[in-house]
C-alpha cells in the first residue's frame, strides 16, 4: 500500500502495520556470540570513497577484511578465487581499476556525483569526440588524477539529469531532510566464524528511516525491471541495506529500502521501486549463501577455484540442430 502524495513510498503507518509493527515493540535484549563487536560497527557519514571502495575503515584493522553486496554477486556467479583475484584487500597487486568506457557509464557516474554531491570528481572536455591528439592527452590525465573524463555535450545532460534525480528524491521523502553517500560497516557470524559486511547507502533519511538508491536506467519498465534486478544484483542490495541497518541501529524489521529508477532520456520518466516480501527473503538467503562461502575460506585461508571435473550435457537446442542433419544426410 503506498500513498500517492509520498512518492510512492508507504507512509510510516502503512509500513507498520504491512509489517506487523503496529503496536508497541517490546525492548529486546542481545546476547552475541563471540567475536561480535558492536563497538566498531556504525553508519560513517564522511568516508573517503576510495577508501572505502578499499575496504579500510577507521574502526577496523589493515588485515580486516570486509564484504560487500557487489563482492557478493562475484562469489555466487564465479570462483572463490575469482572473488579474492578481484579483491583488493587479498590481492592489490592484481586488482584492476574499472575504467568507464562507455559514454552512458560515465555520464551515469557524472550524474550520481552531482545528484548525490560526493564523488571522486570529473574533468569536463571542450571535445566533440576523444580521438585528437589533445583529446586523448586529456582523457588521459583525467584518469591518471583518479576523475571521469567527459565531453562538454555529456556533461550538460548529466546536468539536467542529476537536477531531476534530486526533485525526484526530495518527492519521494516528502522533503526530509537527507544525507548521501553514508557508509555502513557491521558483522555477520557465519558457521566459521564474524565477518564484516559492508556498504553504501547513497541517500539516507534517518527520520523516515528510509534508504533511496537513485538509479539512471532504462530498464524501469515492467516488461524488464524484474529480469534487470536480478542480472545487476540489485535485489540483493534492496534486501541486504535495510536489514543492516536495522541491525546497527537497533530497528530491525523497520528501515525501508526503495530503488529510484530514473530513465536516462526525456522525459525522464521515473518510478520507486521496493521488492514485495517473498522476493526479499530469497535475496536475503542468497546474500547468507555469499557470507558462508565468504566465512569458510577466510578462516581456512583458502580461496578455490573449480576443484572438480564437470561432465556437461550436450544442450537440447544443439541436440536437435544434429539430429535434423542426420537425418537430412541420412
């Protein structure tokens, strides 16, 4: 249920009483295993991002090593060694740094730096294509100095779009105040062992209890919104964030997470978006799935790759194209 005058969002009412919050909450008294120390978990309001996207918080110690919810789609879709190759805690002498090639990616990070005013920067271009000489020097540098190149054209539509995404968020809250880019670190006990989980809540309002992630994307459709959470992971993130930070602030069952998707052309048609229970209790278990395969090789100190022969099966399709030659030759 979700009131129209709100964004979208359920009023707090409502989201009481669809949960089963209404009433008084009797005080719940913790007892946590060993291991368990709450003293260093919290909501950091001013990170460095490239620290953070290190893994490195204050609280923790160089050989901590932390999990966050993208680390956990690498765990589930590959290898445990494909997850500690990518990792720059375990591996910094392998660990690549993602250059945005393409011009919707990095016009979308341009947009999320300025909608969210945080980020590692952007240098703007006076060129109609990176092909010149001085383009390319230009681009060049940009990336050297750790910022997103982007031509002066790309620029001006990041701007109308992030001037969108920010009517759009303060609609959705109601005008509340918010804050971006707000980092969040805590624990999980594992069958091995506490491990520490990590993340970024792009837009968080502590007075309605409410974290928005702005996403510029076209897939906000019905015909497509349900397969791109899934391919992007981001079912994950709507699952985990929220039942984090219930859990570092004692509010569980009441923080709400919303996708605000916003398409990257006029008329900028967006939608929030909150995944129904059933699906956030299936995303849930996959990120408790990520955190064991995570525990066991952290406490072993092994990191697997494909450890057994795998007898594959000739696919129907491929079956049925060869049996139609056998028979045309036959």
């Amino acid at each position: 249920m979700t009131d129209k005058n709100n964004g979208g969002m359920p009023t707090d009412e409502q989201f009481r009483d669809d949960f089963g919050l209404s009433g008084e909450r009797k005080a719940v008294t913790r007892t946590d295993p060993p291991g368990i120390d709450r003293s260093r978990w919290g909501l950091f309001h001013d990170v460095d991002i490239e620290a953070y996207h290190r893994g490195a918080f204050a609280s923790l110690g160089k050989d901590d090593i932390t999990l966050s919810q993208g680390q956990m789609g690498v765990i589930l879709n590959e290898t445990m060694l494909d997850f500690a190759y990518q990792n720059v805690q375990l591996n910094p002498d392998g660990a690549e740094e993602r250059i945005l090639e393409t011009v919707a990616a990095r016009r979308g990070d341009v947009v999320h730096q300025l909608a969210l005013g945080k980020g590692r920067g952007f240098a703007v271009g006076d060129f109609k294509d990176w092909r010149t000489k001085d383009a390319q020097s230009f681009k060049a540098n940009a990336v050297a100095d750790g910022k997103v190149p982007i031509k002066r054209t790309e620029f001006e539509e990041a701007e109308v779009m992030a001037e969108v995404i920010v009517e759009r968020i303060k609609e959705a809250l109601d005008g509340a105040a918010y804050e971006t880019e707000v980092a969040f670190l805590y624990q999980e006990m594992t069958k091995a062992g506490p491990i520490w989980v990590r993340g970024l809540l792009d837009v968080w309002c502590e007075e309605l209890g409410v974290i928005l992630d702005p996403k510029v994307t076209g897939m906000l459709y019905n015909d497509k919104v349900e397969r791109h959470l899934v391919a992007m992971g981001w079912d994950r993130q709507a699952a985990l964030y929220p039942h984090a930070v219930g859990h570092i602030l004692g509010r569980e069952g009441r923080i709400k997470f919303a996708d605000l998707m916003v398409k990257p052309e006029a008329p900028f048609t967006s939608r929030v978006v909150r995944l129904e229970r059933a699906w956030e209790a299936s995303a849930i278990k996959q990120c408790v799935i990520a955190m064991e395969r995570f525990g066991a090789c952290l406490y072993s100190g092994k990191w697997p790759g494909f450890e057994e022969t795998a007898f594959v099966q000739l696919p129907g399709w491929e079956d049925k194209r060869r049996e139609e030659m056998e028979i045309r030759e036959g």
